[in-house]
C-alpha cells in the first residue's frame, strides 16, 4: 500500500507569493489545498498546473478576512480533505493570505486598520486555531511576514505593525504546541515584483531602483526566491527549525 502523501494548506495560493509557494511544496511531492478570495478561474488553474506535477491538489474559496465564515469553511476542508485526498488531516499550514494598505500614519483610516488586523491578524490567529485538531501531529505552521517588521518604509505603518504581532505569535504557536511536535516558523519575504499592493515593486521602475539599490545583492525579490523557502520548511531536513524568523530578502537595509 502506498504511503499517504503529506498534504499542505496555503491560504492566498491562487496568485503571488502563495501560488509560487503552492508550486514549490507540489515539487517536493506534497499535495496542496489552496484557497482563493475571488478569483475561482485563477485557482482552478493553479490546480491543474499542480497536478501536472504529479500531485493531488484542490482549491477552496476563503476570505481571511471574514471570521464568520471559518465554522463552513473547516467543514469544507475536512470534507475536501476525505474526498480528495483521503485523509482527515493535513500536514502543513501556510498563512500567506493578505493584501497591503499604502498610508502614511496621519492619513490611515479606521477601516484600513480594521482591514488590516481582520486580514492579518485576527484571521490567522483564528484560522490556526481552528486549524489545530485536524493539523497533524509532526506537522508544520508557517506564516508568511514581511521585512517591513524589521525596517521601517513610510507609508507601511499599519501592515508592519500585523506583521509584527504575527511574528511574535509565532513563537507562542511554536511554544505551546511544541509537545506535539508541530514546529511554527515566519517567512519574511523582502520587496518582490509580484502584484502585491498595485505592482508598485513590479512595475514602478523608480521603486524597483530604490529596493535593488538597498540590496545587498542588487536586485528586487521575485516569487521564485520565496516558495522554495517556505517548501524546505515543510520537509524533514528543516525538523529542527522552530520559533525562527527566516527573513529572505537578498540582504535588503542592512
């Protein structure tokens, strides 16, 4: 009988950083769960590129955001999770799910800040929450930050801000669920051309100077420098990494 594939979850897995993420764990021979927010056709055809890899794969559509809807959405899993992949847990959790808000401290609204801790810390702190009894024992959580928690760019003042709490909840996650052997990590990606926050990094070739110019290795970040990252978390080689901030950023403002 063949042994059963480990299964990962990637929040935010139809497009960026979490697509790249997504391809990246299909190539170390992990089946992946994805979930979109609203863009099904983009899901559906990450999965097929998935299974071309030789994989199982299956997309969920999710809104981080919206803590109501975690009760239906753990249901839909765990129903995903016995029909596609005939299993009742799953491995690894990426939160890699989010999008930026660009203000300066002065003109931040309520609701961006809202938005911001909705998406990126209430849901993650939630959806792992709900997540832990059909997470594996062994298994991995990974949440994704940003090197805006380190260094300070004006304008990011919210964003960090979640991202630096997400930091330090990692290192609770990884403390309190050390006996079960479930080891917690943050991936901390640099400024990479993706579409994140309008494509400001991908399309804005002044900002794309600036970034490459404060990088120790000169160049902006790009999707492929980041899901192998988060990939070699979930295998057995980085066992032994815990409660540790990865920062991958090509050495930027040091």
């Amino acid at each position: 009988m063949a042994t059963q594939r480990k299964i990962a979850l990637v929040t935010g897995g139809s497009r960026g950083l979490g697509k790249n993420m997504a391809l990246a764990l299909a190539h170390k021979g992990i089946d992946v769960v994805l979930t979109y927010n609203s863009k099904k056709d983009e899901a559906e055809a990450v999965v097929k590129e998935i299974e071309n890899t030789g994989v199982k794969a299956a997309a969920l559509q999710f809104n981080v955001g919206d803590t109501g809807s975690f009760p239906a959405f753990i249901a839909t899993l765990k129903a995903t999770l016995q029909s596609n992949f005939g299993a009742d847990k799953f491995n690894f959790l990426v939160n890699n799910a989010g999008v930026g808000v660009y203000a300066s401290v002065t003109e931040t609204t309520e609701a961006q800040f809202d938005d911001m801790v909705n998406i990126h810390l209430k849901g993650v702190y939630f959806l792992t929450q709900r997540c832990l009894p059909i997470l594996a024992d062994g298994g991995r959580i990974i949440n994704i930050s940003s090197g805006l928690a380190r260094f300070s760019t004006p304008g990011f003042s919210a964003y960090a801000a979640m991202k630096g709490a997400i930091e330090v909840y990692t290192r609770y996650l990884a403390k309190e669920l050390g006996a079960r052997g479930i080891a917690a990590n943050v991936v901390a990606p640099g400024a990479i051309a993706t579409d994140f926050g309008g494509g400001m990094v991908r399309d804005n070739e002044q900002a794309n100077k600036m970034v490459a110019g404060v990088t120790a290795l000169g160049r902006v970040g790009e999707p492929d420098d980041i899901g192998g990252v988060v990939a070699f978390l979930c295998t057995e080689e980085a066992r032994w990494i815990n409660a540790q901030r990865i920062e991958a950023s090509g050495g930027m403002n040091l």
